[in-house]
C-alpha cells in the first residue's frame, strides 16, 4: 500500500503543478521515480511485485509516454510523470493507466469543444482532410490541419480521472 500512498501524493502534487503551471517539475517526477524503484527493491513498495517489475513499468511509462511526446500530444513533465508511476506500481498498472489516460484525455478534449461549440467547425476540418486525401489523393491537407489551432489542456485533467478507473479495474 505505501506505494500507492506515493503515487497518491505524486498525483496531486502533479495536478497542481500541471493546472497552475502547464509543467510538471523534475524536482517531483525524478525523486519519484527513485523512490519507487528503492522500495521494490525493499520490498516495501506494495505496488509492484520486484524491483525488475517497478524497472519495467519505469521503462514503459516513459518510452510509450515518450512516444506520444515526439507527436506533440503530451509535454515532457507528463513522459517523466509515467515513468515515475510506473516506478511505483508496475508494468502492468502504467500501462492500463496510460491507455485510460488517453481515453480519459479524448472524452475531455470532447467535452472541451462542445462547450466552446467547436464541435461542428472541427469535424469540419477533419472530414475535408480525409476528403482530400481520399478524392485528390493529396496529402496537403494534412498540413493545413496541422496549422491549424490545437486544442490544450493539462493532461492530469485526464490522468486523475484515469488513476481512478486503473484501480477499480484492477481491483485495488
């Protein structure tokens, strides 16, 4: 259990930072990551079953985080946040949290156009790329969709809510 205690506190601690400051600290992922991987290796750590198993949910949650960073959908703060994550609870935990994370982020990225009532000019936008692509099997609507204004917003709007359905479905 005093893992999750960890990545309890690492969460909120996140989701402050993230929503004050559009960042999530090193000086708060790194120690994080440590922690997690010290008490495996203590056997204290309640979230993961060995060290080589808090290792390797440290490795996963970066390296597909990392992934999605190199696309622009996530800021480095929230790469370092899975690794620590993983680091604390496991290969298996970090992976079912990242997929609802991502899920999470859809619904709210939803929710945030429909409440600007963006819904229709952003449907708009991706039908006439793939309108584009599909009758004028041309790629340059692609980076017209590309210019175009992204939608932002702190990751750990999804990411709280995501924690919370891992643990009911992993039973925790």
């Amino acid at each position: 259990m005093l893992g999750y205690m960890a990545l309890s506190l690492l969460l909120a601690v996140a989701f402050i930072q993230d929503v004050r400051q559009a960042k999530i600290a090193n000086s708060l992922t790194i120690p994080a990551m440590l922690t997690g991987l010290v008490m495996a290796a203590m056997g204290v750590g309640g979230g993961t079953a060995s060290f080589w198993d808090s290792a390797a949910g440290l490795l996963l949650g970066f390296a597909l985080m990392f992934g999605l960073y190199m696309i622009g959908a996530v800021g480095a703060g929230d790469v370092k946040l899975f690794g620590a994550i993983g680091a604390l609870t496991g290969a298996q935990f970090v992976v079912y949290s990242m997929m609802n994370s991502i899920v999470c982020a859809g619904i709210v990225g939803l929710v945030i156009v429909v409440w600007r009532r963006e819904l229709a000019n952003r449907l708009g936008q991706i039908f006439a790329v793939l309108f584009g692509i599909w009758v004028w099997r041309n790629l340059k609507p692609i980076q017209a969709l590309r210019r175009a204004e992204t939608l932002k917003f702190p990751f750990m709007y999804a990411v709280l809510p995501a924690m919370g359905l891992t643990w009911w479905t992993l039973g925790l």
